[in-house]
C-alpha cells in the first residue's frame, strides 16, 4: 500500500515535467543544426506545407534530425518540436 501512496504523490510532478520544456534549450538547438538553412519561417506559416498536425511535425523533425546527423536526444528533438509548434504551428 505504501508504494501506491508513493506513485500518487510522484505521478502529478512526472506528468508537470513531460509537458515542460526548455525554450531556450530549444532555440539554442535549433540554431547550431542550422535549421534555419534550409527551413526560413516562411517554410512553417506556408498554406501549402506538409505538416498538418503535431505527429507529422514530430516525424519531420525526426526526418532532419537523422538526415542531417545533428546528434539529439529524444528530450531534444521533442523540445525543438514544441518550440516549432509554439513559434509557428500552434496545433
């Protein structure tokens, strides 16, 4: 019984740091993988572009992560991705 106690208590802070991230972490990422090269803002507010929703945002950041070798940790990737929907996408 006492382990459940524990679980309860702990759960509300796990659930508080899956949905933080580091915004500044994020940019600073963002900035020395080049993004920018070959992706200007007008590549994210276009009508026409390919993402549609927060999954297909995660996969296409995924995509240039491995094309590009940039050398992120899953925590990096899904704090770029969040940054990117904040900034941009707002889905």
């Amino acid at each position: 019984m006492n382990i459940f106690k524990n679980m309860i208590l702990i759960l509300p802070f796990s659930i508080i740091n899956l949905s933080a991230y580091d915004e500044k972490h994020a940019k600073e990422l963002y900035k020395t993988a080049n993004c920018s090269a070959c992706h200007d803002p007008s590549h994210y507010t276009n009508e026409n572009r390919k993402v549609k929703n927060y999954k297909e945002l995660s996969k296409q950041v995924d995509a240039c992560r491995y094309s590009n070798n940039v050398g992120w940790f899953d925590e990096d990737r899904d704090d770029v991705v969040k940054y990117l929907n904040d900034t941009y996408y707002k889905f």
